[in-house]
C-alpha cells in the first residue's frame, strides 16, 4: 500500500507515523518527505492489512490532515 499524509508541516508528523508504524511492528519502505508549496507531504510504503489500514486513519485523521492509501504492486523480498 502507498500511503500519502498531507499537512502544513512535517516536523510533528514524521515522528508521529515513524512511531505508529514501529509501535504496530509494520515495516516502512521508500519513505521520503517533500514540500509542494507551502504543503509537506509524506510519502512510502508498508504491507498492511484491512484492518491496519483502518487503525492508520482513526490514528492519524484530524483537521488539517490529508492521508491516502494506495494499492501498489510491491516485490516480495
């Protein structure tokens, strides 16, 4: 799954979903932070479940938050 957050800043962001997916004992792939206008957007990949899926967004979803899920074909290492 491509996950997408948007928000105004990064700096309270990154530690937060860095701290989820670790809590959850969830592998993070390509993750990488850009500024698109006044914007920071987080991007990567993980292996999820439904229901993880679900756990994301109850976790990460407030004013001000933009999150996507995205299916993406990943290799199997």
């Amino acid at each position: 799954m491509l996950f997408r957050v948007t928000t105004d800043s990064a700096i309270d962001m990154v530690p937060e979903v860095i701290a989820f997916f670790k809590d959850h004992s969830i592998k993070l792939d390509n993750f990488q932070v850009n500024i698109t206008g006044e914007k920071h957007i987080i991007q990567f990949d993980a292996d999820v479940t439904q229901r993880q899926q679900g756990q994301v967004l109850t976790a990460m979803t407030r004013p001000g938050i933009s999150i996507e899920m995205l299916p993406v074909e990943r290799q199997a290492e």
